[in-house]
C-alpha cells in the first residue's frame, strides 16, 4: 500500500514538472521586453534625450534618411509620420520632437531582417524640429523637419 | 479597457509589409476627465516586441508621446506566405497583449 502510495505521488510530481515548463515555454515569449531607458524618457531636452540614450555617441546630418510628414497639421495628437533610410546596417531608428515636455518619443530596434522603414503616429504639442535618428555601424545619423501645428496633441 | 491588435500583412518582392493598429488610450497624464475633472494618470503601451516565427525581428520602446491607438508600420525580409507575424505590447500598468497573423 505504501509503495503505490510513493509511486502516486511521483506521478503526481512529475505531473506537476511537465505543467510548470509547458507554462514557463507559454510566458516566454510574452516577457522577453526590452529593458526601457526610462532616464531617456523622462529627460526634458533633446539634447539630454540624446546623451542618455546615445551615451557616447555624436549625431551627425546625413541625407540617407527622410522623414515623411506633412507641413502643416491640424491636429497634433495625431501626426503620421514615416521614416526611410538608405543607411546600411541600421540598428535602430529614433524618433524625437524638440518642443514636446519629453522629446523622445519612440525607439524602433532593428535587426538585419528588417528594412530600414517604420511609420507611426505621434502627439506633438506645439510647431516643433521633428528629428530622426538612426544608428548605423555604430554611428548615429540624422534628419530634421519643421513641422507646423495649429492645435496641440499633448493634452 | 477595451483593446484588440489588428494586423495586415503584405508581401511583394521578398518584402514583408506589417501594418498594425494597437487599441490603447495613450493617455499622457495631462489631461482631464471631461465629466469628474480628475486628472487621468498617465497609461500607455512602453515596449512592443515583434517575432517572425520564433525570432524577434524588431522592438519598439514608446513614449506616452505615440497617439491613442497607435499604428505601426514595418517592412522585413526573409517571410513567406503561411509564416507568422507575432505582436506584443506591454503597457506602463504591466497589462499585455499578443496577437499572431498569418503572413499574406
């Protein structure tokens, strides 16, 4: 009696072992986020932005990269805009408004499957540079557009 | 709350084209409710994460500066048609959400 009594609880242990992974595997791919700069977020100049997220690294202009968005927006909490980038080995591309309360918006990472492309849309408070950053071997480029808001998008 | 992924995908010339809507109230903490006057605390999606099969291919870090239900557009290589397109998004209150397509 004893002994199927052990071996009930073994099957009852191994049971328990093949849950947990089959749960484990499930969460995987749920919490594999990155880990959040949140020091880049909260900072309240571009130029704090960059330093924090970019520590180390100089922006410089470049004309492999373009930002599509319209002049003039009506409406600023939303605002599509596109990014394009000629750029080889692109890592990430990063989008800031200068004028917003945090100006960095939104961080895109890219692996070499990925073309050098990615379209949002974004809240911008006032008629600000709009700047997009991209990381290529190593290095950041930029391209910068003025853009025109009648209302604001930051309420 | 009330949310939902919508994905369309595309694919020409080797070129996958992934556009997305993520239903989610962005909310910036800066305004207002209309009917109380409170204010409405800040909750909005922060990371994105996007698998081709098994293989990350592409995350996303946001701000609460992305608009109300936010779009998203991508392009990669290297999917064919019947592959999957999985996205995942986790909000600033630790909520989830995941949704997989079949490739076009």
């Amino acid at each position: 009696m004893n002994i199927r009594r052990r071996t009930f609880i073994s099957y009852l242990a191994s049971g328990a072992g093949i849950i947990f992974t089959g749960v484990g595997g499930l969460l995987k791919p749920i919490l594999a986020f990155a880990d959040r700069n949140v020091d880049a977020f909260n900072a309240e100049t571009q130029s704090d932005a960059l330093a924090v997220f970019f520590p180390g690294l100089e922006v410089t202009p470049s004309d492999a990269i373009s930002i599509g968005v319209h002049d003039l927006v009506e409406n600023g909490a939303v605002v599509p805009i596109k990014v394009n980038t000629d750029l080889p080995n692109v890592v990430s591309i990063t989008i800031l408004v200068e004028k917003n309360p945090n100006p960095l918006i939104a961080n895109f990472n890219l692996t070499p499957a990925c073309a050098g492309f990615v379209a949002t849309r974004i809240k911008v408070g006032e008629p600000s540079n709009i700047t997009a950053v991209v990381k290529s071997n190593d290095k950041l480029f930029s391209t910068t557009k003025f853009v025109e808001v009648v209302e604001g998008g930051c309420g | 709350m009330a949310t939902g992924i919508r994905i369309r995908t595309s694919t020409k010339d080797e070129l996958t084209t992934v556009q997305a809507i993520l239903k989610h109230p962005m909310d910036t903490g800066n305004s207002r409710d209309p009917e109380t006057g409170n204010m409405i605390p800040a909750f909005f999606i922060e990371t994105v994460t996007i698998h081709h099969g098994d293989a990350v291919i592409m995350t996303c870090d946001w701000s609460r500066a992305v608009s109300k239900n936010p779009y998203l557009s991508f392009s990669f290589t290297g999917a064919k048609k019947g592959d999957t397109v999985r996205i995942s998004w986790q909000d600033s209150s630790g909520n989830t959400e995941s949704k997989e397509a079949v490739i076009q």
